[in-house]
C-alpha cells in the first residue's frame, strides 16, 4: 500500500495563519491553519486551545476563534516549545487561563531564549522570507502583529495526568521522543482523538528531523520510536497533528505509524551495525536506506541525516578520521596553499570534470578551496552556481531546498 505521503500535502503547503474562518473539525473542534496549526475546543465552561501558532499569527488565530465562541480562554496547551507552537499564546490566552505544558518546557524555553540570536539566524534561509510577508498581511488586514510571547506555564505535566475543562476529559501524555524534549500529546478518550503536534515531525508519514539544519538539540532515534507507542496505544480514531487535515481511521493511523516505526528501527540498527564493523560515518550516510516496502517520505527530515544524528548522538564529534579533527583549524585553512600548488584553473577543471561524471558533491568541494581563497572566482562561481542548482532540481526536502536556494542566490549576488 501506498504511503499516505504521497496523498498529503508537502511543505511548500506549509503557511502562515491568514484572516480566514476557523475550520470546524466537528466534535466542537475548530482549527486555525498556520505555521503550525492552532485548535481550539469549546465546553461548556469556557474554550480550550491547543497550541497558539507564532507571536505574530496570534492576533489573527484569537480573531478566528472569537468569530465563533467569545467565551472566556480556561487553558492553553502547548505540545512543545518551538518558538510556532508558543509564540501566539500572548493573543490567544486570557489573564487567568491555566498554560500547559510538559514538564521539561521550562529547559526548552531557556534553550531558546540563550540560543535565540542564533537559532534565528540559521532558520533565516528557511522562513524569514514568509515571516516578513505574514508580518505584512497581518498588518494589512488590521491585526497588528503581537511580539514573540514567553510563556510561563502554570500547570506541568509530568508523565500523565487528566484536565478537565467543562463536560471535557483531555489526557495529558509525556512523549520525549518527538521534536523536543518537551513534547506531549493530547488525548480526548470521549472522542477518541489525539492532538499530536509535531510528535511525527510538520509532515505525517514522512522520517523525523532528528536534528535540523538550522541547529537544535538531538534527537535519540529509540526514545522516539518509543513515543511512537504512546499514539499505537492509544489507537486513536482521528489523529489531529500539526499541519493539515486531520487522519481518520484507526487502522490506517496504525498502519502508518508502525511503518515509521519500523523505518527508524531500521536505520538505527543499521547505523549502529555500521559503527561496530568500522565504517565511517559518510559511508553509512550514503549506503543506508530505508526498506522501500515501508514507503516512508523524507521531505522534512532524510534518513542520510538521520544516520548522521544516531551516530554522533551515540558517539560525539570525534570520528577518528583524523589527527585534526581534535584541533580549532578549519579544513578549508590550507585552501590558499592548494590553490597555489594547484592553481585556481586546475581545481575549477577537475571540478568540472566531477560534476560532469555525476558528482557534484565531490566538485563542490573542490569549488569550496578556490572560492574561500577568492570568492569573486568568476568560473568557480558559475561552476557552484550550476552545483547548487542541479542538487536542488533533485531535492525534494524542505530543509535541503531551502537551504540550496539560499546558496544560488548569494552566490547569483556576488
């Protein structure tokens, strides 16, 4: 059977909340698309709401919800600490609304109020584009965006624990695994639904980010595949995550489920079989992949990645390659001394004759020597440009487009 990548949308779809309606889910469930999803419920004492979207994303999901309940906010629930989870709460809770949140949240939200310089500017090739343009919409359509909020919460979850907010049973659920340390789930056991967030990753059925490109904690590969278990127990009717429609059906959502599972075990096992029998580390990246009758996707995370995170969660950034490695030299620190043994020409050729022979990764290389040591090189500009641009033709990741399409246009600039 088909994966239920292939039918969901990818993460060109991904986009900030705008001023449209709220989505009503049934069940009294209503969702507000955005970077991240927000959902709120209604009961009979007041509304509940999951996750709040960015700082700015605030005013336009509090506007949707007030358009069909205006009753007082009881309690927002964050199902991790990533800044398009938190940011909205200022917007979207009321003075005395309970904020809850797993109990590691605190570390988390530490994590990026130290880091937050630079977390933003390595996720600036990814969204900054989109964040400026939803900062704009939001003003135009007369919601004047509301700064990052900080979150102080007032209820922590520890491992499990039921809330009850009106005729509304919600089972609070520790899942570690998922994209930060702080993560929970959502279950509402009366209508068999979980709120997942971003547990799977922004992409159901596609592999985990284990760690990003724009630099965040790891993620240990078993202790999610064990969170996993948290949702196959449950065994959920309607599994409400982060972005997009919600998945409905008890056995697809297990089925699917258990293919990530399996797919992560997999590449684990392998990765650590790899590292016992001597390999190194890019060859594992290159030769491991996950079986195809699990028809995974990796348009958020890839598994080449993910064999990079496994092994150095398990063993650090000592690889045993080299002497250097050990040492504050960058490799590309002895570039002048071989474009000077060399010449610029020669390397840009040989270059040349790589991506011709289908490797381009070995030309960029080359590429990275002559343009550290004269980055106005004007054939190992255009060379790197054609690099760039034929890696990102073959790219279907989000993390790896981004990233490639940043690099054509500075390298188009200079």
């Amino acid at each position: 059977m088909a994966g239920i990548h292939r039918l969901r949308p990818g993460a060109e779809a991904m986009a900030a909340a705008t001023d449209a309606a709220a989505i009503d889910l049934g069940d009294d469930i209503w969702m507000s698309p955005g970077l991240s999803n927000s959902y709120m419920l209604t009961t009979d004492d007041g509304r509940v709401v999951i996750n709040t979207g960015m700082g700015f994303e605030g005013p336009l999901h509090r506007r949707a919800y007030d358009a069909v309940d205006a009753s007082p906010v009881r309690a927002v629930m964050l199902t991790q600490g990533h800044f398009d989870h938190v940011g909205g709460i200022g917007s979207l809770g009321d003075p005395d609304s309970d904020v809850v949140a797993q109990a590691n949240f605190e570390i988390w939200r530490d994590d990026n109020a130290r880091l937050e310089t630079f977390r933003s500017r390595n996720s600036a090739f990814a969204f900054m584009d989109a964040i400026i343009a939803a900062m704009d919409y939001a003003r135009s359509v007369g919601a004047e965006a509301a700064p990052q909020a900080r979150p102080e919460p007032t209820v922590l979850i520890e491992h499990r624990r039921t809330l009850c907010y009106g005729q509304r049973n919600f089972d609070l659920i520790s899942t570690p695994g998922g994209e930060t340390f702080d993560s929970m789930v959502v279950w509402l056991p009366d209508s068999r639904t979980v709120f997942s967030g971003n547990l799977f990753g922004p992409l159901f059925g596609h592999v985990p980010n284990l760690v990003t490109i724009r630099g965040d904690r790891y993620r240990d590969a078993i202790t999610y595949t064990e969170s996993l278990n948290v949702v196959l127990d449950l065994a959920p009717e309607r599994l409400i995550t982060g972005h997009f429609a919600p998945i409905v059906g008890v056995d697809l959502i297990a089925e699917e489920v258990r293919s990530l599972q399996e797919a992560m075990r997999w590449v684990h096992d392998r990765t650590v079989d790899g590292m016992n029998a001597g390999e190194d580390v890019y060859s594992l990246m290159r030769d491991i992949r996950v079986p195809a009758h699990l028809d995974v996707g990796e348009g958020y995370g890839q598994t080449k990645w993910n064999v990079r995170a496994i092994w150095e969660n398990y063993a650090g950034w000592f690889h045993h390659r080299s002497t250097t490695e050990l040492y504050g030299v960058a490799p590309l620190s002895v570039s002048q001394d071989l474009v000077d043994l060399a010449g610029a020409t020669a390397l840009v050729n040989a270059a040349s004759k790589h991506l011709s022979r289908g490797r381009p990764v070995h030309a960029l290389q080359l590429i990275d020597i002559v343009l550290s040591t004269d980055p106005t090189h004007v054939s190992a500009r255009k060379l790197a440009i054609d690099v760039h641009q034929l890696l990102l033709d073959e790219s279907t990741n989000f993390w790896e487009r981004a990233w490639l399409r940043r690099s054509v246009k500075k390298l188009e600039k200079q």
